[in-house]
C-alpha cells in the first residue's frame, strides 16, 4: 500500500489525538497515537486494513456526533454555528475519505498483483 494512502488516516488519527486533548482526556490520546505510530511502521497491512477502515468509520461517526452536540449547543445559547459546523462537517468528511481509502486499497493491491478480485465472476485466463 502507497504511503500517500496512508496519509489521511494518519492525519484523521492526529485529529482525534487533538479532540481528546480538547475535552480534557490527555492519556486517552495514547491510544490513536499509538496506532498512528503502528501504521508509520507497517504493520502487515493485509491483515490491520479491514479493522483500520472499521476504526476510522466509527471516528467518522464520533465527528458527526460532535458536530451534530456542538451546533445544538451553539444554538441553544444564540450563538454563530454555521463556521462551527462547516469545520466539523469538513473534518467528518475527511474522515470517512480516509476510511474509504483505507477500505479501497484493498481493491488497488488486487489490480497491482493481477489477482482477480473475489465474486469477480471473471475465471483466470491463465489457469486453465
């Protein structure tokens, strides 16, 4: 898997490192650093990549969730929500881009190796 695939999950980790340190929980932060610095190394992506797409939607969700709170909250006390939401909204979205790359490399490592992709329907050529 290309190192640029890996870039925005990665950087959608260090934005949850971040949303942890803003609401006060500064050694829950560990943990998506942590798993940042396992995908700096490489773990064998084959088997991490099904779980990481998981972990990232699920963030996706929690981001939706924050902006969702965050706007009501801002509404409820009269103030300006539109820029808040934008951001958040933004953040979400990129978010669950990563998880789709993350998900879609599967699919890019198949076409590179030349192996068919499962319930293709299309037999190998060359086997027969």
């Amino acid at each position: 898997m290309s190192g640029l695939r890996l870039l925005p999950a990665q950087l959608s980790l260090l934005l949850l490192a971040t949303l942890f340190m803003r609401l006060g929980f500064p050694l829950i932060l560990i943990v998506p650093l942590t798993v940042m610095l396992m995908l700096g190394l490489l773990v064998p992506w084959s088997e991490a990549r099904a779980l990481m797409a998981t972990v990232l939607g699920f963030i996706s969700l929690l981001w939706g969730f924050m902006t969702w709170a965050r706007v009501q909250e801002r509404l409820v006390y009269g103030e300006p929500w539109s820029r808040l939401a934008g951001i958040l909204a933004g953040v979400t979205l990129f978010t669950a881009w990563a998880a789709w790359l993350v998900w879609d490399s599967r699919k890019a490592d198949r076409h590179r190796s030349g192996a068919p992709a499962a319930g293709s329907g299309h037999p190998d050529p060359s086997a027969v």
